[in-house]
C-alpha cells in the first residue's frame, strides 16, 4: 500500500495508489482539483471541502478518502450494493467488513472494488489487470448436467479435487463488534 496525503485547514485527503484503477471518477468529478496532468495532481484550494469531499464519494475503488478536522469522514451507504461491473470488478458499497477465511479484518471500508478475474496482482482488489487480459465475464455454461435434473449437491458442480471434509470448521460470520 502506497498512500499520500494532501491537505488543507479543512480536509485531509488520502490516497492509495495501490486500489487505484484509474476510471477518472474523481477527474470527472471535479477536474480543477483532481488533475493527473500536475504534480501534486490534488489541488485542495480550488474548491471548498464540502465539495472535493463529494467528489472524493464518487471514487468506486476507495483509493481517495478523505477525514475533516473533527475527525469525521463520510457515512457508509446502507443499505450495502454490489454492482457487477461488465468485464470488470465487484464494486461494493456500504459498511464494509472484509475478512480473510479466519475472521481477522483485513480492512474497514465505505467503498471497495474487489477482483473478480483472478488476474489482479493486488488481490482481493482489482488493480485494473482485467482489462490486459481481456477478461469476460460472461457466465460459462456447466454443460456436464443442468440444475433442473440434479439430484444432489455434487450432480451440479463439475468434479472436486478436494473431498468434502464434515468436521471442518463453518466458514466465520462477519463481527458486528469490528
Ligand atoms: S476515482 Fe479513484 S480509482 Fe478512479 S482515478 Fe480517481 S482515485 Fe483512482
Ligand atoms: S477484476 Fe480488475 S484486476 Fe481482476
């Protein structure tokens, strides 16, 4: 993770270069601030922090957020969405838990875009890499036997390497108390 810090008396805004996929939300957003063409490319003085504070909202990967001096930031949208972007990532939204398969947080969020071609070099976040190999995403077909004709569980997945393990731990459910 690689994060820089711009700020004024009135906003501090972050940026992690490592969740940035470059869709410009931000460039659109407020272009006078937000310009990738300067160094720095954040111009807090040309605009109040109400509105780079809107425009940073507009980012989908989390990659700008921003705090206020009284240490507030932005509310997380509820109820949460997962949009599935075309040939690209799972931009989510809301309060957001992420945890690895033991429980333990990896991070906090009000906006996540999380890979879903498998490609990303920044995993679980999508780093882009879907677009240089041309990842679809278009739902593949399991042709070996259709849902309506199963007759269990293991009719509809094609063959498992790893057999089913009934004394395995459940998978956690996320802490409320994160
Ligand atoms: S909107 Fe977010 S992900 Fe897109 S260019 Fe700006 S900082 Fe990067
Ligand atoms: S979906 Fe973007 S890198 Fe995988």
């Amino acid at each position: 993770m690689t994060t820089r810090t711009y700020k004024n008396d009135n906003i501090e805004v972050h940026w992690d270069s490592s969740r940035c996929v470059h869709v410009a939300a931000c460039i659109r957003a407020l272009p006078d601030v937000f310009n990738p063409l300067d160094r720095p490319w954040i111009h807090l003085d040309r605009a109040d922090a109400d509105t780079v504070a809107a425009a940073i909202e507009h980012c989908p990967t989390g990659a700008l957020r921003y705090t206020r001096p009284d240490g507030s930031t932005e509310l997380a949208s509820n109820p949460t969405t997962i949009v599935l972007v075309e040939d690209g990532p799972l931009v989510v939204r809301g309060d957001l838990h992420l945890t690895d398969a033991n429980g333990e947080t990896i991070i906090r969020e009000s906006r996540l875009a999380l890979c879903r071609c498998g490609g990303s070099e920044n995993r679980p976040y999508c780093d882009g890499t879907h677009r240089r190999i041309g990842f679809r995403s278009t739902t593949i077909p399991i042709d070996s036997i259709t849902r309506d004709n199963a007759t269990n569980p293991t009719d509809i997945e094609p063959p498992q390497t790893a057999s089913f393990d009934p004394n395995a731990a459940p998978l956690p459910l996320p802490n409320a108390e994160d």
